[in-house]
C-alpha cells in the first residue's frame, strides 16, 4: 500500500495522510499527484522513501512520498 503525507498549503486537496493501492504497479510522481488532483504548479519538493524526487521519478507500490507545496521566505 502506497503512503502519501500531504504537507502545508496542499491540506486543502486532501486529507494529510493517504493510502492508496497501485495493484501492484508502478507509477511516475507525476501521475501520482494528477491522480491526487493537484496541480503541479502547487507542488514544491516531493520525496519518495526519504529522497527528493523529480516528477519522473518512478513510485513504486510500497513506498511513502511526501507531497511539499514550493518554500517561500529568507
């Protein structure tokens, strides 16, 4: 079962913590987070299993992604 922790501004989309199942595929971050319906462009950094991802990046079945909206601040 795929784990998804949804952090900041990105509540708003979904419940902090997801459980999705992939049935035993893999998917792209990207289409993970358009499966999630959020856009994109809302999205800042997002790990998988403890390292930064980009929207290439492969999910597999059983990992745990964090979903963080863009940083802003000095």
């Amino acid at each position: 079962m795929l784990e998804v922790r949804i952090v900041g501004s990105l509540w708003e989309h979904l419940e902090p913590k997801v459980a999705l199942d992939l049935e035993g595929r893999d998917i792209t971050v990207a289409d993970l987070i358009a499966r999630l319906g959020i856009d994109q462009a809302e999205v800042g950094i997002v790990t998988v299993d403890g390292r930064q991802s980009r929207m290439d990046g492969i999910v597999q079945p059983n990992s745990r992604v964090f979903i963080f909206p863009p940083m802003f601040g000095g």
